[in-house]
C-alpha cells in the first residue's frame, strides 16, 4: 500500500504514480471521479515542484496547478490503439534496429505489394502523398541503378 493513494467517492486504493513520471495526455482522476488531461508540464529551476497546465473533462477550461514532483496521482490507464490497418500495425510494431527508422519502417513494409502501398497511401494521404511516395520510390531505383554501375 506505499504507492496507493484513497481517492474520496472511489471504493478501495488506487495505484498512485509520481507526478514527475507524468506526459502530455495522461488522464489525472480526482476525488468523486472528476477528470483532468495533462496539456503542459513546467517543471521548477529545483525539480521539486511541477505546475501542470491541466485541461478539466468537466468544463473544458485549461487552469494551472503546482504539485510536489513526488506527489501520488491517480493516471486513468489506458490501451494504446491498436492500428486498423495492416500496414499502420506492421509500422507501429516494427522491430527498432541500429540502421535507423527508414530502414526499420522500409524492412516492415516489404511484406506489402506495391500495389497494397499504393492504394493505403491514397486512402492515408491522398495524391499529394501517393506522389511523393512514388517519387521515393523512382529516386531510390534510380540511386541503386547507379550504385550498381
């Protein structure tokens, strides 16, 4: 029970994280249920205190608040969102190499056809992103043509 916190108008303890642990977009829970999302952390010159610019789900006003950096919380957890798409999911769930992120998203997507790319791009970014896909795509095979010379 060190890291819980009693929340009044909430039956039993809730796990309570740090404020200092906080992000942009954490969902904060108070007494009776009421809700705040983080819109802006500035932490102090000492890092003791953080004043967290938090926007109410009650009213929608966005008001300061100053906490201790040490302050349990109550977070709303929350399921990261599982992409719809095949190709989103094979981007968001891409294995992280040294080569860096083109070539992590390139090695995820050569399981798609060109033809499947196409059409997500169109769907995704309409033709101004189709055309620059393309247009990657002709300078890469143009790029490796003179590699190979």
């Amino acid at each position: 029970m060190a890291n819980t916190v009693k929340l009044q108008g909430i039956a039993g303890h809730q796990e309570g994280t740090p404020t200092k642990n906080l992000k942009i977009g954490d969902v904060i829970v108070w007494n009776f249920g009421y809700k705040s999302e983080v819109v802006e952390i500035n932490p102090s010159k000492t890092g003791k205190t953080i004043t967290f610019m938090l926007k109410s789900f009650e009213n929608g006003e966005i008001k300061p608040r100053k906490m201790g950096a040490d302050r349990l919380v109550v977070v709303e957890s929350r399921e990261p969102e599982k992409p719809k798409n095949e190709i989103d999911r094979a981007i968001s769930e891409r294995k992280n190499t040294y080569f860096g992120v083109y070539s992590d998203v390139g090695t995820a997507l050569e399981k798609f056809t060109t033809e499947e790319l196409a059409e997500y791009y169109l769907k995704r970014f309409g033709d101004g992103g189709l055309r620059y896909f393309l247009e990657q795509q002709i300078i890469a095979a143009e790029i490796a043509k003179e590699k190979a010379y």
